[in-house]
C-alpha cells in the first residue's frame, strides 16, 4: 500500500516529512581503493575515479560532461544516478549542493555550490589509505555546525558517490571491532567477486597497529566520505532532519558516529536523523543491512522504498531488479523523496527510461 | 468542467489559491453524546469515542493504530479519512498539526505536532455536556491570535472528526435561537433516526435557562470543537486564508461566530475565510448548509467540490454516493486542496481504492 517500508523503528518520521522540501546534499571522493581491478563495478574500468563527477554532473545538469558517456557498469547497468535524477526532474530538490571530499576530477558545473574542503584524494586501504582523519572529521563537524544556517529547506539528504566504497565501508567496520560484519556489507555486484574484495580488506587489517587510536584507524582503512559524513552528522547535532540516502556505506558512518560516542563517552540525538534506501540493498541476501543498523547504541528510524523496475522492459534497468548496482548517488532516498511529494512508481520508471532514448 | 462549485460568494477566493500549500489542522474531540446508542453512523459501535484518534492516525501515517481496522461505519461506510489520506498522499499538505480538544484516546504518533489544550472530553448533551464554554472558546482566539506566526505555509484547512457532532451542531444552533434550523443540518446517515436525534436536542434545550448567557448556553449544549473554533476564527482573524473543511458542524461554527459578534457588537471581516464541504453535503435532500451560511451577517465564500465515487465499482465506497457518511475529516476541503493543485477525479479515486488491496 505504501511506497516507503520500515526497516527499522517508525513510519511516523518519514510521514511527518511528507510534502517538505530537501537540500540534496552529495558527497563526492576518491579513494584509490577502487583501482584494484575487478573490485568494484560502479563505472567505467580504467575510468572509475570518474564515477563521482560523471553522478554529480548528470545529477545536477543531465548531462555527462567529464566523458562522452554516462557511467555503466561492465555488464553495463547504469548508474542508479539516473533515478536521482528522474525525482529531480519530477519533483526537484529545493537545491543541490556537491561537498568535495577528494576529488580527482572536479565536476564541470556552474551555478551549483560546489563546497570544497581541500581534501585529496585518499590512498588505497590495502597499502594504508594516509587519510588525517582527525581533520577531515573535523572538516565533517565544523560543516555541519554551520550547514545548519546555510539549508534553505525543510530537511537535507545526504548522499555519496564513492566508487568501491563498500569496501571501505567493510574494512572501516570490522577496523573499528565490530564483530561478524564482513558479510553484512553490499556489493554492486550481484555475483561479489569476495575473493578480491576479502584480499584488499585483510591487507588493510594488517596495517592495523595495536596502539593505533580511533582516527589512526580510520586514516587507514577508511575513506574521506566515511569519516567526513560522520562528522557532519555530529556537527549537525540532530537540529534538522537529516537523511543519510545510501545502503551498507551509510551505515559504516553511523558505525563510526557511534564509536567515537562511545570512545568520548558521549550522546547524541539521533531522533531527526534516519537511513532511506532501496529495495535492492534492503531485500539483499547477500547482505544485511538491519543488523548493521542495529550494532548501534543509538535507535534509528530506517527505511527503504518499495521501487523497482518491473514496470519497465529495458534489459539495463532489468539488471537492478536481478541484484546487479542496487544503490548509490542517494537513489532510495531521491526515490522516498519523490513518493513523499506525491511522484508514482510509472512516472519514475517513464522518466528513467526517457534516458534512454 | 471546473471541479469546485460555488455555494456562496464567487470563485475568486478559492481560485487564488490555487498551487498554494496549505497547513492541515485537525480538530479532535468526543462527546459523550455518541454514546447515545443509534445516534450515529461515524465509527465502530461500542468503540465510537476512537474515531478521531483513528481518523489522525491514519490522515497522518496511512495506519490505524489504536485498533485493528480502520473505522467502519455498521453498514460498512469507510471513514471520509480516505479521501483526505489519498489527496495528502498524492499532494501532500505542508504540515499536518492536531488540535486535541479533549479526546478519549490520545493517538500514537510521534513527530507530528498535537496541540494539547488541557480540555476534557464533553458530557452528553442530553445531561449537560459540562462544558467550560469561555475557557474553550478564550483557548481558541489564544491559539489563533498566536498560530499565525507559526504557520509555514500560505493557508490554512481546518477539519474535525467529532463522532455525533452534527447532533451538538444542531442543538448548538437552536440553542442559540436561530429558527428553523432543525433540518437543515446532514447526519452520517442517509436514512436519518430523527427520533433518537430529537429526543437528545430536545433533552439538551431543556436544559437551557433563560437567564443562562451565551456561554452557559454553549456549555450545556454544544461540543469542544465548535467553540474552540469559533475562537480560533476570530483569534485568527481573517489575517491568513483560512477553510473550514466541513460540511454542517463548520456551519454551527460560523453560527457561534455570528452570535458572539451580535452579542458582542463587533465585526469580523470574513474575506479570508471560507467553508469548503463535499458534494454529498451541499446536494443532500435532508438539510441544507446554504440556508445555515446564509443566516450569518457576515458575507462567506463557500464551495463543494465536484466529487463523487461514480468511477469506482467498490461497494462500500459507493455508499457514499447513495447519501451515507458525507462528509468529515475534511475530506471536502481536502479534495479541494487537491484539485487545487493538478490532481484528477481518477487520481483520487485510484489512491482510495488502493486503500481496500
């Protein structure tokens, strides 16, 4: 009957932003983790730093600027940006802002905000990533603080292009002590090349010192958005809602805000704070994203959108519902976005097939 | 070819605000007049003072919480809240806010605003309801003088669910000494049981002594929500676009309204409000909202919307079209709103009977 199911808490959150404006805020990096061939099929090989600037460039403008073609996979799924921006074209964000956090290609865009924190991109995890992620946290809390006074809308949603993310993601958990999680991280593969993505995790592990602190941790095996996303959710400090639109890479930052509140001995409010995604990653047998959600101290309202392409006939976007891409570039929450505003699974799925033509 | 009708005034008003967005308050009360066994067809039997709790729950979640099902009228009319639940899904209001104007049964919902006036449930009306009516009403222009800095959006749609209402609106009314209003006012039902109603007005007026001032009048007779809101109109006093989203209850308030400028020799100016009802009201054989607007001073723009079940085959949907139920929970306002704003009879219809898959 809904669009937008309970994964875990209450539908009343989700409910009360019905009709509300967002901030799409899209959190861009690079980490050379993603340049270990076969790792990840989020973009183009030899091409896949790209996938950030490609997403936020089509995202904001609908066109791919940065390379003649937009982003495929190489069975060629295309970038769940494509339903970002369907929702945009349909029922837009209030605005659109892109938070540079270690680019190697800078979108070429005019117009959009384009907050740059002077933060290169990070190394790969398996060689150690050299990430001062003291100072991109802090980046993180300081624009949070101050993002509060910036939004010009009712709620923000906060969401990533990082390609081989989930690996980090993986790698950043299990760092941090969390127990039994490596096969509760998604991939963007349905059939996950494990053996690849187990190799460049333990070889981050083994870069672990015994001494190392919380942050030395995070510097290692993490990646910018990781560290800096946790930072703006402490920054913000639960003053307005807040929606982290992503799968298993979002809930990696909420396992960082809760081991630094549990290593400062600290709180936080997390009752205008919520996780939306889709259905590929919430109805993954290969993952399970519930269980890293509730590793948590703190409760959490999340949610994922009951979208999918069975409506449509395209073999590209077939390939979603077989278990191929699954999420990325905020594609639940735009989607939980747009059902919130009145959009129909046929409008979505008609403008997403618009692109194709 | 226009789906808003004129009852009086012209369309000018309704027109301008066409693409505006509109707060949603829900005005929530029960009087022990609905225990009066037959009186009326607006809930469960038996579980009648859970209409309104019921009636928010699922305007603003899609659920029923405080029961299994959602409210059923004996013959199996569903709740107005449908219809209102549907626009709101499709075209979402701006913010939904309740007015707990005594209420049984809190309801279970978090995140949305209810406004809580500290005012008990009413008696039955055949007994004294035991109303502090000047309290009420002062609450009402206290929240109205004060709610327009709050209001986020550019009107306002004030609906009700009070279960047996239009029994206290009719008694309100004649109590009040306006003449040959008896069968002006509608009822849930489409085969009226004028005995048990008439037996319970006329209990009420019997009541009344003639030295009793307006107020004490009201206290005996009437119910929360009709005082409270004819204070809240003229706390508001026409400085933001306001509709009463109702059909003969709204009528009475407007009634309650005149009587105190009469008794107050004061004026109101009513260019910003309006009374917007559904057309099973405003064509009803058995009363006659026209004739009760009309016995106000001041001058009122009201409207009907064009809206009926005649595209639907469910038979409890086409009750309604065969003169049960009505009105109530603003549907009529709120198929307005929608209407308002670009959405289509077979939109609407398709969102309600989605409702019963």
């Amino acid at each position: 009957m809904s669009n937008i199911q309970v994964i875990t808490g209450k539908k009343d959150f989700i409910e009360s932003l019905r009709g509300k404006k967002a901030t799409f805020l899209l959190a861009l990096s690079n980490t050379d983790t993603a340049n270990i061939e076969g790792i990840t099929q989020a973009g183009i090989p030899g091409l896949l730093h790209l996938t950030p600037t490609l997403d936020s460039e089509f995202v904001c403008t609908g066109e791919v600027r940065s390379l003649e073609n937009i982003a495929k996979t190489p069975k060629g799924v295309p970038t769940p940006a494509l339903m970002t921006r369907a929702v945009h074209l349909q029922n837009p964000f209030g605005d659109i802002e892109l938070l540079n956090l270690g680019l190697k290609a800078v979108p070429k865009l005019d117009y959009f905000k384009i907050h740059n924190f002077d933060i290169s991109p990070s190394g790969s995890i398996d060689n150690i990533a050299g990430i001062d992620a003291q100072e991109v946290f802090q980046k993180g809390t300081e624009f949070g603080q101050s993002y509060l006074k910036d939004c010009k809308n009712d709620y923000i949603i906060l969401a990533e292009s990082v390609p081989s993310g989930t690996t980090t993601a993986t790698a950043t958990a299990m760092a941090l002590g969390y127990e039994n999680v490596e096969d509760k991280f998604s991939s963007s593969f349905k059939n996950v090349p494990n053996s690849i993505k187990q190799d460049t995790i333990k070889k981050a592990l083994s870069n672990i010192d015994k001494n190392d602190d919380l942050f030395e941790i995070l510097g290692k095996v993490s990646d910018n958005m990781l560290i800096f996303n946790a930072g703006f959710i402490l920054g913000l400090n639960n003053q307005i809602p807040l929606i982290l639109a992503g799968g298993t890479q979002m809930a990696s930052v909420l396992l960082i805000v809760n081991k630094i509140l549990q290593t400062m001995d600290g709180k936080l409010d997390t009752s205008n704070l919520a996780l939306c995604t889709t259905s590929w990653v919430a109805n993954d047998k290969n993952s399970d994203i519930k269980s890293l959600i509730e590793l948590n101290e703190f409760k959490l309202n999340s949610y994922y959108v009951d979208f999918d392409f069975s409506l449509s006939n395209h073999p590209a976007l077939k390939l979603y519902d077989e278990g191929e891409a699954k999420e990325g570039v905020g594609a639940g929450g735009a989607l939980i976005y747009g059902f919130l505003n009145g959009l129909s699974k046929e409008q979505i799925t008609e403008q997403v097939e618009e692109f194709f033509k």
